[in-house]
C-alpha cells in the first residue's frame, strides 16, 4: 500500500478540521477518532491488534489515505517503521488553549467513563480509555502532567520525523501553508474549521454499554 499521510497530534488540536481539508484535498479516507465512535468492529479490530503487542499496522491502515487524531497520534515510531518515507503533519496549539478544551471534554468524560465496570464498557470506551487515558495521559488528568505530556509528545515527535517529511501547523493559517507542503494548488473554498468539542462526551455517552 501506499505510505498514508500521518497526523502526529495529540486530539484536541485541530485534528478534526485536518481531517476535512486532507479528504477535500483528495485524501480520503482520513481515519479520525470519530470514525471510530459509531463503528464498534472496528473498535474491536484495534483493540485486539494493540493488545497483541504486535499490530499489522499496513492491515489496520488499509484502505485509508490519511489517519489522525487518536489512536494514531501513539503511533507514529511505528508507522514511520512501515512507511519510512511517510507525510507527516503536526497541528499547533498552545497548551493553555488545548488544556482549556480538554479540561471541558474529554477529561470529564474519561473521568465519567472510568466509573464504568470493564465488562460493561462499550468497544468506543474501551479504546478511549486505553488509547487516551492510558497510552496518551498514563492515567493522570492533572494540568502539571497533561502538560508534561503535551509538551514532551511535541518534542518526541519533532526528533522522530526528519524535517523534510513533517509540517508543524497552526491551522488558523488556512490552506497556504498546508497546500503548499503537499504540493497541491489552494482551493477556492473555505478551509473547514469544525470544531467538535461536546462531540466526545455525547459519543462516550452514548456508547455506556457493550
């Protein structure tokens, strides 16, 4: 298969509107956390793959052009390690801004979801809890750790990816920067900024139960 364009971000970050404008560009399908969220099988499929210890990661990125946010954004030493040469693009925020959105969404909803008995937790929250609870945050919700966590995911990434194959990007600058690194003229349309803040807290919600 192809190498699939990598985001390397923590959620939270921008990663639903990369999503949008890589499937605009032409790389679709873009796998997102949120494709996850009404798709148990394929819960169910990482799931088992991660807890292997030894995922096929060229089978689980079959068929998608592009993958971002969660649970991608654990995994990228290992995609680089199937897809050396891979595209690799980093959303920008300042960590006062995506502390302030995740203290408003997904902390609370990670806090609610842990009050579920593991038995009784849905395909969703099972990999929610072990993607992003525990491999992204090692179960601390705190400010000092999360920022410890954020801070140290950038500078991981930043030594991981040769700078000839990332973009770091603030996505408020909009299609120039983004079209010009993968060599694509800028559409005429908006750059979609969608912002799915309460999304994870309903889709927890939603998915309570296995």
């Amino acid at each position: 298969m192809n190498s699939p364009i990598i985001g390397a971000s923590l959620g939270r970050t921008g990663t639903y509107s990369l999503k949008l404008a890589l499937e605009r560009l032409g790389f679709a399908p873009c796998l997102h956390m949120s494709d996850f969220s009404s798709n148990p099988a394929l819960c169910r499929k990482w799931i088992r793959a991660l807890d292997s210890g030894f995922p096929d990661w060229p089978a689980l990125l079959n068929g998608y052009r592009a993958v971002v946010d969660w649970p991608a954004c654990n995994h990228v030493a290992e995609f680089l390690q199937c897809f050396p040469n891979a595209t690799v693009i980093y959303t920008e925020r300042t960590f006062e801004d995506w502390y302030s959105s995740i203290r408003q969404t997904i902390v609370p909803a990670l806090q609610w979801s842990t009050q579920i008995a593991s038995g009784k937790r849905s395909p969703f929250i099972e990999l929610a809890n072990h993607e992003v609870l525990g491999t992204s945050f090692q179960g601390k919700l705190d400010r000092d750790s999360l920022k410890l966590v954020y801070e140290q995911h950038r500078q991981q990434i930043a030594e991981l990816v040769p700078s000839e194959q990332i973009l770091f990007i603030d996505l408020q600058q909009g299609w120039v920067p983004l079209c010009q690194f993968l060599g694509f003229p800028v559409p005429e349309d908006t750059f979609p900024h969608a912002n799915m803040a309460g999304d994870f807290v309903r889709t927890l919600r939603r998915n309570r139960r296995a």
